[in-house]
C-alpha cells in the first residue's frame, strides 16, 4: 500500500470531507487573517485548503494547527490568486499576452511562484484560459485574448512557469487552469452569464489552451462559474468527467470556483444542497470552493444513496495526490520558511516585460518619440498620477506604494522638460472636474500626454461593461483638450480594448499602455522618449464601436462578404465591419516591410514539414524587433473554416536597414481541422498561407499550398 491508500484506509467519513472543503482566510487593513470558526474548523480536521492567506509567518501558524493538533496530520494546501506577479506586480495577462513571447511568459510565472511559494502560497488560481472576443466582459483582462492557439501557447508557458519541472521544489506551486470552460463567450459580455454556443466552437476556439495546460501536467482545474449549452460547468459530467478526465486524461484535482456548488442551485439544476454536492462530485469537482456544500451535505448525499463512498474517496485520492506532489507530507512548511528571501526579486524583469507590453496603435507625422529638444509637456488626465491604479486588477499582494505613475515616470525620465499636470477630471465620477485648468496648462505646451482610461476596478471579475468607453467625464476632458490645437499623444490604461475611435481619429499618436504593473510610468517614458522602441502586438481585435461586438480575426466566411459597394453583402449600413485596430496590431519606431513568400513544397501530405520563408526588411534607420503572424485559411473543408487561423508566428530582430530572411514552419497537422466527431484530419485540398504583421487580411502576403488525398504521394 503507498502513503495515500494507507492514509485513506485510515481516515473517517468527516476526515475525508475535510479534505474536500477549501476555507477562506478574510482581509484586514493588515493582512489576510482566519476567523475563529475556520481556525476551530482547522483543528477539527474540517478544512483541507485556505484560500487567501499568505505570509511565511501565518501560513506556518494554520500549517501548525494541521499537522499538530489533527488526528490524521494532512497539511493545509494555502492557495491564492497570483494572476500576474505576487509581490511584483507585472502587466495583465492580456497586454503580457501581447509579447508573443513564451519564454517571457513563463519567466513572469516563475517570478511569481517563487515569491508566493516564499509566503507559504503551494497553488495559484492561474493561469486563467478563457478566450474572449469580447471586450464588454471585464474578464478579458485577465486572460490570453481572442485566439486559441496564442491562449495554448500561453497556457504551456504559463504552466512551466509556475510549476517548473518538480512541484516538490521550493520555488514551485501548482498552477490551476481555469475558467474550464467558455466563460468568455457570456451572453453579451455580462458576467457569470449563461453561454450557448456550439460543440464545434467549443473544441476549436474555447478548448485548446486547456488542452495544452493539461498536456504541460497543470495540477488543477476549475471550472467556470457559467452554464454551457444550459449545463453549469461545475455539474458538466459530459465535460468534466468524460471529457477532461477520460478523454484527455486529466488525473488532477477539480476545484469550484467561489462558491459554485451552491450556485447550481440558482441555475436551477439542483433541488438542494445536498443534490447539488452530488452533481458536482459525480462531474469530478473534488474541492469546493469556500461554499461548505460538501462539508455539511454530502453525509447526507451519502446516506440518500446520492453518491458512494467511492466517489468520495475519488476524489480525497485527488487532493492528497496533489498535496504529496507538492512535497507537503514531507515538508508541509517547505512553502512558509523562507521569511529572509528577497520580497521583490523580479523588479528587472517587471519593468522590462511592462516596455515591452506597451501597444502604439497610431503614430501619425512620428510625432513619437517625443523629440529630444522639447521643453514644455503637459501631462493631462485622472490616470497620469494614479500610481495604484498601474496594478490593475487581481493585484492579491501587490503594493501601491512602490507604483510609479506615468507622471512620475516621465519627470525622471525628462530632466530638462518643464512638465505640468493636471488630472482635469476624476476616473469615473460625474462631477465637473476643472478641465478649463487642463486646458490653460496645455495652451502652454508643446506637446499633450493625455493620460485617460478605466481604473483599475473597472475590469477584472464582475466588471462587464456595456459601454466600454472612457468612464465619467474623460470623453469632455479630452475633446477639450484636442480643441487646443496642441499635438495629443493619448495614453490608454485599461484592462481591455476601450471604444475610442474618435479619440484615434484626432490624436496625434495613441497608446494602448494597459495595467503595467510597479514601473508602469518608466515603461511609459522610455517608450516615449524613444530610448525603448515598442514592440507589443495586440492579443485581441480592438473594435470601432460596441456594436460591431464580438468580433476577432478567425471570423468563418460570411455567405456574401462585406462589400461597401454591394448592398446585399455581409456589412453595417452605418460603420465600417473593419476593426479600429487588427489583432495581432502595434507599431514600432521603425519601418517593416515583409516581401517574397515563399515555400519548400506547394503538395504535402501527413507528416510533412512545410516551410515558409519570407524577407523582412527594416527601412528605416532604427534597430527593431517584429512579430510575423502566419495564418492559414483552408479553402474548401467539410465545415467552413475561418478565413484566418493563426498558426504560428516569430520574431526577428532587425538592426538598421537591415533584411533578414525569416523561416515559419508548420506540420502538415496544423493544418488539420476537425471532424464531425471533433477527431482533427488533415482534409485534401487547397490551402492558402497568409503572412504578416498583423491580421489585416488586406496587407497579408499570400502563398497557396495542396494537401494531397492520404496516400497520393506513394501510389
Ligand atoms: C473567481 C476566480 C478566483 C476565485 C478565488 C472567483 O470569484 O471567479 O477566478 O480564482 O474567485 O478568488
């Protein structure tokens, strides 16, 4: 018998519960701190997981309790959301998505395991999966962006980064994927709202980061809080039992989301707690979230025939498995007992990642960088000195304190500048502000940072809006400021793709500079002053108008395609079906252009390699670093297929004026589709490869390529 089918043997009914509810620790002005009913709840063996409570010191504290005064000595397993640093705070995920970088990515998570595995943290509630289209849903800040296979990508990096290559290591905690699944296609963007969408979109578009964070060994999963097709996620036999656990052979532990079980009663699929506490162990939640579900009903379940005592070992088998990867039975203080390591190791690493998420959208005449002889800026907007802010949302242990703002950022940055601020209106509240001040500073300046934007509030969970646009007063604020006549370089901080075409249509350059994180303002101003030459793309389709919502580069062809001149074709009769800005967007300092495409092969079969080469040439004087997308658009399919599926991308870096030739490869798989059971096949036919700098279909450089019926080649 190995320790987990001995400790099982050896555990009572409640025990085993015990180990299936996950407490929460609360919040107070200093610090995360267990009431009394959790502590007592501890002792008597009735809490398997903490959410929430981190710190080397409390941590060992609750860890004690657990391993000195139980029956049964399980450790504690204390888990938190660490979504992008702990400590050190470094961009949202959607802007650090924008890196096309997965030996950033995975770094960041690295950075921030070891620091939260300094305060006793042994799991993260990340990396958050979730493909969205839609920027209403407040939650797209959280995750990839729109596509799967960047969503994949970032999965993989992701769940190296925090789990390295053994759990057991000091400066590795186990990484959660979650929402599992399609939380981000929410009716209408609203929050927590029910999704409907189809099988086959499900598998193509929603799946496939989970599918890569299941293949690098993610140790958990948690379900979404919303219903799919009108089954909630966290009672989802056919989804979580059948296909996560057999079909992909996920062995991990499945943790509620907040309080989930006890919402399936308000998706109205249980009658009461205790069928609710079925539904979500018979789907293969083994731990539940803070709801006590499990704790005070499955005796019950238990007794009404409900559920079995092999279900429930099932899924106690989970979390103890996970609590021995950890190294917990071995060292159940192994996470909490390293007080003395630095607090803020990463502070390189954040301020590099942050220059390098920041987006330039629009850069008109170069009035980027700021030239080297200007001597009078004014900073204007409620987001220019709101350091607390740059962390943005899911900043669990983040410290406003250390933020610099961007007006900080910039009078570092420019010594010799006279610069003048003025906040002209607040974030988001109504009240008149004093724009006509605002407007006096910017009379007097040669140039304008209009620093504008959401707060950080305003994304993150349950933050859906339905106008995303400049909150309270900014839109009066900014028009006030481009009626001076003054050049406006517009800083966007946001969690999510903003709708402010008029803003792009009248200022001089506009900046998507996201939630940055501590060194928001020093990323800014080397960005600015051109001593950091931009390099993010965008990770997500930014729209004109709400109306053209959702919206995203892998659109299948529409019966009678968008034409402006054709009445009856797929377009809108009072805007342009052309995003503001593509996916995959973001202008550098230099001047790209990408000629010749070429191929190894124009037939393939299974198994091939292709190769697609393609001349990048730098035109301008100034060293660059460019990411080529490659998309392929499969002509003729059993399903229609999007008229662009990225397939890979890569980076080069260009000196001045300088040519490079760059190599794409793909496998003759990538090119699969899938079948009508959702099996991928490499379908024979045409295949067009398109390449860029972005998802503009119009600018792709195309080149046209044939899979050939299996067995073609050889007979
Ligand atoms: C969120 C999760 C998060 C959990 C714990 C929930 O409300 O949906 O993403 O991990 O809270 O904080």
């Amino acid at each position: 018998m190995n320790r987990i089918d001995k400790l099982l043997a050896s555990m009572t009914l409640d025990e085993k519960i015990g180990q299936l509810n996950m407490a929460t620790a609360g919040q107070a002005v200093t610090g995360p701190i267990v009431g009394a009913p959790t502590t007592e709840a501890i002792r008597d063996g009735k809490v398997g997981s903490l959410l929430n409570l981190f710190g080397s010191e409390a941590t060992a504290r609750y860890q004690k309790l657990a391993v000195e005064q139980t029956r049964l000595a399980i450790p504690l397993l204390f888990c938190a959301d660490v979504l992008h640093g702990h400590r050190t705070t470094f961009p949202i995920p959607l802007a650090e998505a924008g890196l096309f970088d997965p030996e950033t990515w995975e770094r960041t998570a690295r950075a921030a395991a070891a620091e939260a595995a300094a305060e006793g943290i042994a799991l993260t509630f990340a990396p958050m999966l979730d493909i969205a289209r839609d920027p209403r849903w407040g939650r797209i800040a959280e995750g990839p962006g729109e596509d799967p296979l960047l969503g994949a990508r970032f999965a993989t990096a992701k769940v190296r980064g925090f789990q390295g290559a053994n759990l057991a290591a000091p400066e590795s905690i186990a990484a959660t994927a979650k929402h599992f699944c399609a939380g981000g296609a929410a009716a209408a963007g609203r929050e927590y709202a029910a999704v409907d969408i189809s099988e086959r979109t499900l598998h193509e578009v929603y799946m496939p980061p989970f599918r890569a964070a299941v293949e690098a060994g993610c140790a958990a999963i948690m379900p979404a809080f919303n219903s799919v097709a009108g089954v909630p996620m966290t009672s989802h036999m056919r989804l979580l039992r059948d296909y996560l656990r057999r079909k992909l052979r996920f062995d991990g532990a499945i943790i509620s989301d907040y309080d989930a079980i006890a919402e399936l009663l308000i998706h109205g699929v249980a009658a009461d707690r205790a069928e609710a506490a079925t539904l979500a162990l018979k789907a293969g939640v083994d731990i539940d979230m803070v709801g006590g579900v499990y704790l005070a009903h499955l005796p019950e379940a238990l007794a009404r025939g409900l559920v079995d005592m092999d279900d429930i070992d099932a899924a106690v088998r989970r979390v103890l498995t996970l609590k021995q990867r950890l190294g917990l039975f071995d060292d159940p203080y192994r996470h909490a007992a390293s007080a003395a390591r630095q607090m803020h190791p990463a502070d390189e690493l954040s301020v590099d990642v942050a220059r390098r998420s920041i987006t330039l959208l629009a850069n008109h005449d170069n009035i980027l960088p700021l030239a080297g002889d200007l001597r009078r800026i004014a900073v204007i907007g409620p987001l220019a000195d709101a350091p607390a802010e740059m962390l943005g949302p899911w900043s669990l242990a983040g410290d406003p304190s250390r933020c610099v703002s961007i007006l900080r950022g910039l009078r570092a940055a420019l010594p010799q500048c006279e610069i003048a601020y003025a906040p002209g209106v607040s974030a988001k509240g109504e009240e008149a502000g004093d724009i006509a001040a605002a407007c006096t500073l910017c009379a007097q300046a040669e140039v304008v940072i209009l620093c504008v934007g959401e707060t950080a509030d305003m994304s993150g969970e349950a933050a859906s809006r339905a106008a995303p646009g400049l909150p309270g007063r900014q839109r009066e604020l900014a028009e006030a400021v481009l009626a001076t006549g003054v050049p406006v370089v517009a800083l966007i901080s946001s969690g999510r793709p903003l709708m402010v075409s008029w803003l792009a249509d009248k200022a001089r350059a506009m900046v998507a500079t996201w939630f940055l994180g501590d060194f928001a303002g020093h990323a800014v101003a080397d960005v600015l002053t051109g001593r950091f030459n931009p390099m993010g793309r965008l990770a997500v389709t930014w729209p004109r108008e709400v109306g053209q919502i959702p919206i995203y580069h892998a659109e299948k062809p529409a019966s009678r395609p968008a034409n402006p001149a054709e009445p009856f074709s797929s377009k809108y009769t009072d805007l342009p079906v052309e995003p503001l800005f593509p996916f995959g967007h973001g202008l550098s300092y230099a001047l790209v252009t990408l000629r010749n495409l070429r191929t190894n092969r124009h037939e393939f079969s299974r198994g091939d390699r292709l190769e697609f080469l393609i001349d990048a040439v730098n035109e301008s004087a100034i060293a660059t670093e460019e990411t080529i997308f490659l998309f392929a658009h499969d002509l003729v399919a059993s399903t229609a297929r999007p008229l662009l599926e990225l397939k890979t991308w890569a980076k080069v870096a260009l000196a001045a004026r300088q040519t490079k030739t760059v190599a794409l490869t793909l496998s003759a798989e990538s090119l699969r589709c899938l079948d009508d059971d959702f099996r991928p096949v490499l379908e024979p036919g045409e295949f067009d490869i398109l390449v860029g700098l972005n998802a503009d279909r119009r600018t792709l450089l195309t080149t046209r390529l044939r899979a050939l019926p299996h067995g073609a080649r050889e007979s």
